[in-house]
C-alpha cells in the first residue's frame, strides 16, 4: 500500500509581544519589545521569520521552525489580532492614582493603530497579499464594554469613574477573515513570513507613549504607592497573526504494522 498524507484542519499563529517584565526565556526572543517607544522606532516587523514555540511559549506560537513551514500546508485564510488590557489606562507610576498621560493607549492600539498598519504576505520571494490590517479581521476575540461609578470623593481616586473597554479588529466570528480566493499552498520547509509595517504617523505616536506599566487591583492606604501584595502586574500587548488552513500530515497509523 502507498503511503500518503491526509489534510486536517490547522492554525499556524505567531505574536509579537509589548510588555515591561519578560520573564525566563521570554528576554532573549527576537521581535519582542519592553517599550512602545522600542516597538515604535522599528518600522518593519516579522511574523513566522525569527521565534517559535520553544522560544514563545505555546501561547504566543506554534511553530516549531524558526522560519519555514514546519510540514506542506494549503493556507485559506489569514488574520491579525490587536489586544491590549482591559482597562482605560495602565497606571503610569506607583503612588499615582489620578488619570495618568497615557488614558487612551489601550483602546488606541486595539482599535485605531490597526488603521496605520501595513500588512504583506510573502511566500519565498512572492508577494501574495498586500493590505492593511481592517482587510484581515482575526475573526476571534473578546467582546465587551462597560462603566461603572468611580470611588467616593473622599479617597484618593476622587470619584474617577472606572471602565472596561475590551474587543478586537471585526466581528469576532470565524468567517469574519480574510479569505484568499484560491488557497494557497505552502511547501514543506519552505519560508514563508508576514511583515508589518508601521506608518510615519504611528511612529511618531508611539514614540510618545510611556510604557507599558501595570494592572492594579485593591485599594491601597492613601497617601501611600501600591506594593505587589496590594495588587501589582504588567500588562501585556500582543498583535498575533494567525493563518487557518489545512496542513498534510501522515496518515494515522501508517507505520503500523
């Protein structure tokens, strides 16, 4: 009998992380940042070219080459996906509990960066896709909004009213990608990368942003910074780009006797 591979359904992701402490192996992978202003002054960025999971963590990839396609995969479609934390703002620095400068920076980089993005898909020396990032909704990711009454105008907070703002590019629905008109077929161990490319204007942007800083949660004595036993930890900002397709793999049971 013939031996042969058979297609099942896969995801290849790959995700550029933003954030103030890395932790273990995390300081050492290519592409990550611990600044906007870092992130910003690098105007091209590369999905599927330089990290994978051993590196990342499965959470961020799952690739298992650096920079080629790990088995022979038909790519359908394709998605980008900005997140940020859930809150209006991160607390600029300890001790500092009014409304810091950067209020808006997670809904402008979930919500407006998108749109002063470029996006290409290469596939060895071929361009396949050239677009920006409102082109390739992700087609997942949370959905939800909401205020709640700020804290009595006798504590440190003076009465500041809290929000939740937390969604993602599109509606998050699976057919909500970008969908090639004809698949697209990926050799095995061929390379394969999707750049990112920020414009002048979020550039200049980003270069003014502090941070990333930190979730709080608690409520610390007044007067006083908020320790880590208070309610302390970075936050994460992550643009993850994920290709569904289907991939060829050996049939189950084909080395069996």
């Amino acid at each position: 009998m013939q031996m042969q591979n058979v297609l099942e359904p896969w995801t290849i992701y790959d995700s550029i992380v933003i954030s103030s402490q890395m932790y273990g192996n995390e300081a050492n992978v290519q592409g990550w940042f611990t600044s906007f202003q870092a992130f910003g002054q690098q105007q091209e960025h590369r999905f599927f070219k330089s990290r994978n999971e051993a590196m990342c963590g499965l959470a961020y990839n799952n690739q298992q080459s650096q920079d080629r396609s790990d088995f022979a995969f038909h790519a359908l479609s394709i998605g980008i996906a900005f997140q940020g934390p859930s809150q209006p703002w991160d607390n600029h620095v300890a001790g500092e509990f009014a409304p810091p400068p950067g209020i808006n920076i997670p809904n402008f980089f979930q919500f407006d960066l998108p749109n002063h993005v470029g996006i290409e898909f290469r596939l060895a020396q071929d361009v396949r896709l050239d677009a920006s990032p409102y082109h390739m909704p992700p087609g997942y990711g949370p959905r939800v909004s909401g205020v709640s009454q700020g804290l009595d105008a006798a504590t440190t907070w003076e009465g500041y009213t809290s929000a939740v703002v937390v969604g993602t590019q599109g509606e998050p629905t699976k057919d909500n990608r970008f969908y090639f008109k004809s698949e697209i077929a990926i050799p095995r161990n061929e390379t394969f990368e999707v750049r990112l490319t920020l414009s002048e204007y979020a550039r200049r942007i980003l270069a003014q942003f502090t941070g990333p800083w930190s979730y709080m949660w608690g409520y610390p004595v007044t007067g006083e910074a908020p320790t880590i036993a208070q309610g302390r930890f970075p936050t994460r900002y992550v643009i993850q780009c994920a290709i569904h397709g289907l991939r060829e793999v050996q049939q189950r049971g084909a080395l069996s006797a």
